[in-house]
C-alpha cells in the first residue's frame, strides 16, 4: 500500500500543461502544470519544516477551493505532516476548538481580513501563512523559502517521506456535527490511498479529461474526488458555487461530482428560466422533463413503455431534452456523481432522460469517504451502488449498514472510549438499509432520526424529505412527527419560481410571500402530489412554509448542508405545534 506521497509523486511527475486551471477574474482562467504543482509542494514542506513542524504534527487549512489549497495540502503531507482542513465558514468557536483539540502547529488562510479575524477570536490559535498578498506571513514568501532550501538540499522530502508508513495518520478531519463539539476523525495514508484507488476503479475515465470541481476540498468527498482525479491525469478545473453554472458552459466539463441540492436547483433553474420566457416555453419545458421522467422510469424498471409515452418521449426529446445539456456546459459530459446526502431516483431519472446519467454514490467521513458507488455501465437508480473493491458490508439485525476495509478510519481522535464499532470490528455507520440481491446498497434513513407516530408507526424522514423535493418549487424540507399522530413539513420554498407563479413584485420578501393563504395551498398541493407514491402513514398532512432559508449561518445548516434537527425544530417549535393545532401556518 502506498502513501499519499507516493500517490501524488507518481500522479504529477508526467508533465501535462493545464494540469489545474482556477477561475481568474470574470471570464479568464489561471493554469498550473503538474511539474509546478509538484514544485509547489515540495517548496511548501520545506518550509513547514523549516517553521518547526515535524513528522506526525498537526498543520490546518483553513479556505475556499483553490489551487493555493491544493498546494499547501500536497505540501503538508510531504512535510510528513498531517492535513486538518476545514470550512471557511466554520464558526469561530469550533476552529478555535479543533485547534485545541488538533495540536495545530501551523494554519493556512485565505486573507490578512481571515488571519486578523482567527487571532482576535481563537486564543489557541498557531502561526498563520495565508494565501493572498505579499509579506513575511504570507504564502509567496513562505514557499520561496521552502524553494530556496529545496535547491540547496535536493533530497529534502525524500527524508521527510521515506519514513512513513501506510497505517500513520494523515488527515484528521472534524465532522461537522450537527450537536456538540465535532469529532476529529483519523484518517490514515492507507485509507486515504486505498478509498482513492478502489472508487476511481472502473470509472472510464481517461487521461487528459476535463473534471470540473465546486463542493469543498475541506469535506472529504471532494478531497477524494481531487485525488482520484489527479491520479488519472485529469485537467482539474476548480471554480466556486457562484459561478458553478458560467463555468459549466465554459469548461465543458466530461465529469463533475455534485451534492443532490445542486441538482434539484439546476432543475429548478432550467424551469424557472422556462417559465420566465412565458408563453409555449414555460408550458414545453416542465412537460417534456416530466415526460422524460416517465419514460426512464418504465425503461430502467423493464416495464413496457406505451406507444403513446414512446411518441410523446420523441418529441420531448426533439423539441426540449436534446437541447438542456449544450445550454448547461452538459454536452459532452460522460457521467456526473452524487454523494454526501440522498438523492431521490425522479431527480436522476429526469437528468437521464436529457442524456446525464448520475452515479450515486454513498459513504460517511469515517470511510474516507467511499463506502459503494455506481459505475456509469451498471447503475442502478435508487440505490447507491455495490461496494468498492475491498469494502465489506452487511446489514446488522436491526438494520443498520456495518462496513470493514481499508478504508475504515483508525478512531476518533481523543475518543478512545467512544469508538463506533461492533465486538466484531464492523463499524456501526448510523445508516438504515438493505443489500439486494446482486449486493447494490440502499440507504433508507438514519438510525437515530427515525420518526416513531404515536400510531407507533416508524417514518423515514429523509425518505419522505426526499420526495417532497421532486417539486419544483420546494427548495428546503423539514419532517417532524416523533411522538405525533403524523409528518408535518417545514417547507422552504423556490421563492423565485413562487414570485414568477403569482406574480409577486420582487421587492416582496420571503416573509411576505410565505404569509399569503394562496401560496401555502400552492406549496401544500405540491407536497401532497410529491408524496401521493409513500405509505399513507408517512404522507406529510400538513405544512408551514418557512420565512427563509435556512442556512448554514443561522447554526441551521452543517457545513456539508444537513439540517440540524434538533436545532430547528427548537427554534420553529411553535409554527410546528401551530401545524398539527390546525391554525394557520
């Protein structure tokens, strides 16, 4: 088994020019060829060492995707060092925590604003370099000194390297929780390279492939994804969620990994321009993906299409669906994958029908993260695939997904009494599911989220959430019903597709709109078609519509954007009693 820099080495030493592009300005990008990304590291870990850092220390990043991460984090590991990355939007508090907690010896930032701002508020706070800007703490100075000193001893690395073995920790990465303090969890060369390794198996990918990257390098889906991209020589291109759409077009990317979210708002998206183009459009364009949806469903379920949905499927396909992947950046695009949260199967069977197949994929931070995946040849929608190479799964007496393999995290760091593991060694991933047959996985629900009715009956509601968001104009979804005779949903609705639908000025606020009588029993309309396919006991019977969205600022949101549960449903305890009181909503 390799190390992560064996992997990297043998990944960039073959030269190749746009290695890694980065949006720069409004249209231009900025390239690094893989020659210099390997030079980048290396100068970056002599620096760290040279800072005082030695093998096994803890160095955090601290930053939004850019190639400057990437950098400073091939160079940590060069260092011999271990990676804690982190979100740029984490609350102060909880870095300050994991710089205690981690032992940091060095933090990477973005700006002189990001260093200022962590030294004020975190009082356990090490020595910071960050990426912007000229000067003695900032990134250009750093790594020239890391340069200078690679040139004078060549061997540098080699001696920070050759010592380390697969089973030493390499990334710790915190989760972000949703209660309490998160939990660091160890994530070892071996882990790390074997995950990257098996789920990039089998994945048709070919050297030179354009991979456009948008969710965050500090969650360990998209680490994992980066490295595997590299270590396929793909032309990497990393832009951020503003611009997701713009640099589709631009790039034109063959594979891209996404979050569910992200695709219900490009969907969302190419309606909502539809229906503000008005007239036939706004009628078309809903039909045909519906149309296209249809029509997957029966393909992929080998039921007999009708001749009537063949012919409407044709010209769904002539006049609107051939058209979607050109207009999104989408045309040549191979597959895309979907991970970190459940993606509901009408989502990726109307991405189908417009020629964008989905391989969903699932997997937890203390798997490093790929537990089971689709590949593009054999996927099988609704589930999240079979496991990858070297993974073993099961299904515990009470349901909850066990897995072995080298991707399985060493522990949790300074939890050495609270290890999520069985008497046999499987680790306990908190996850409801089912194996078929021909060993594809599917995921039902949390273990400790599961809504028990006072009819005592038990209610996924991440299924149910799930299915509410095939609607249109429902943008966030909230199932409550522990204890209670039924599901309620707090709804936070498309407020842009709302405003189009009635005709709401834009000056309207959310709040505004969400008091309207004719407004909740839109949304309500739309969340009972939504569910008319579920168990009569897990149909939501009623709804309140939210002010806002929930964010991730609000402490409503993780940083991976799950909800958290017990935080909202303490802050909107009183629209939800009002709920199943009957009252207006």
């Amino acid at each position: 088994m390799q190390t992560i820099p064996q992997l990297i080495v043998e990944s960039l030493t073959a030269p190749r020019e746009h290695a890694f592009g980065e949006r720069l300005g409004a249209k231009d990008w900025r390239y690094l060829s893989s020659t210099q990304m390997l030079a980048r590291a290396v100068a970056i870990a002599c620096a760290i060492r040279n800072a005082g850092a030695t093998q096994g220390d803890r160095v955090a990043l601290i930053s939004n995707n850019r190639t400057d991460w990437i950098a400073a984090d091939f160079g940590i590991l060069f260092a011999g060092c271990v990676v804690v990355p982190m979100f740029a939007t984490s609350a102060l508090d909880q870095i300050d925590y994991i710089f205690k907690d981690s032992g940091a010896k060095l933090a990477f930032v973005e700006t002189q604003a990001d260093l200022e701002r962590l030294k004020a508020a975190c009082p356990n706070a090490p020595r910071f370099i960050r990426f912007d800007g000229d000067g003695p703490d900032s990134l250009s100075a750093f790594e020239a000194e890391g340069a200078a000193l690679a040139r004078v001893v060549s061997s540098l690395v080699s001696s920070y390297t050759d010592g380390l073995q697969p089973d030493e920790l390499a990334v710790l990465i915190y989760t972000s929780g949703t209660t309490g303090n998160p939990k660091g969890v160890m994530l070892t060369h071996g882990n790390v390279v074997s995950t990257s390794r098996a789920s990039f198996q089998d994945a048709s990918i070919k050297a030179g492939d354009v991979v456009l990257s948008v969710l965050p390098f500090a969650h360990i889906f998209e680490h994992n994804d980066m490295l595997g991209f590299v270590q396929d020589q793909c032309d990497f291109y990393i832009t951020q969620p503003d611009f997701l759409l713009e640099d589709m077009r631009s790039v034109r990317p063959q594979k891209m990994a996404l979050v569910p979210r992200i695709f219900e708002r490009v969907l969302a998206g190419v309606i909502g321009k539809a229906k503000a183009s008005g007239g036939l459009q706004a009628k078309l364009v809903p039909w045909a993906l519906e149309t296209g949806q249809r029509y997957m469903t029966k393909r992929v379920d080998g039921l007999p299409v009708p001749f009537s949905l063949g012919l409407q499927f044709w010209l769904a396909k002539r006049l609107v669906l051939s058209k979607i992947p050109p207009a999104l950046g989408l045309d040549r695009v191979d597959y895309l994958i979907s991970g970190s949260a459940p993606l509901h199967r009408d989502i990726a069977l109307t991405f189908a029908a417009f020629g964008v197949p989905i391989c969903e994929g699932y997997g937890l931070t203390e798997t490093s993260p790929v537990v089971t995946v689709n590949r593009v040849r054999s996927i099988r929608y609704g589930s999240v695939g079979p496991p990858i190479a070297g993974v073993e799964i099961k299904i515990a007496a009470d349901g909850e997904v066990l897995v072995k393999g080298p991707n399985v995290m060493k522990g949790y760091y300074h939890l050495e009494g609270a290890q999520p593991f069985d008497a046999e060694g499987w680790f306990m991933t908190g996850d409801i599911g089912t194996i078929d047959r021909d060993g594809y996985l599917y995921i039902t629900d949390r273990k400790k989220e599961l809504i028990k009715t006072s009819n005592g009956k038990y209610v996924a509601p991440s299924r149910v959430e799930a299915a509410i968001k095939r609607s249109m104009y429902v943008s966030q979804v909230f199932v409550v019903g522990d204890g209670r005779p039924f599901p309620v949903g707090l709804i936070a609705p498309n407020w842009d597709l709302l405003r189009r639908q009635f005709a709401i000025p834009a000056s309207a606020s959310s709040e505004e709109i969400s008091r309207r009588d004719d407004v909740r029993e839109f949304v309500r309309k739309q969340v009972a078609a939504s569910t008319a396919d579920l168990a009569t006991f897990e149909q939501v019977r009623r709804i309140a519509l939210l002010p806002r969205d929930l964010t991730i600022e609000a402490d409503e949101l993780s940083q991976t954007l799950k909800v958290k549960r017990r935080v909202v449903e303490q802050r909107y305890a009183d629209t939800i009693a009002a709920a199943y009181a009957g009252a207006s909503s």
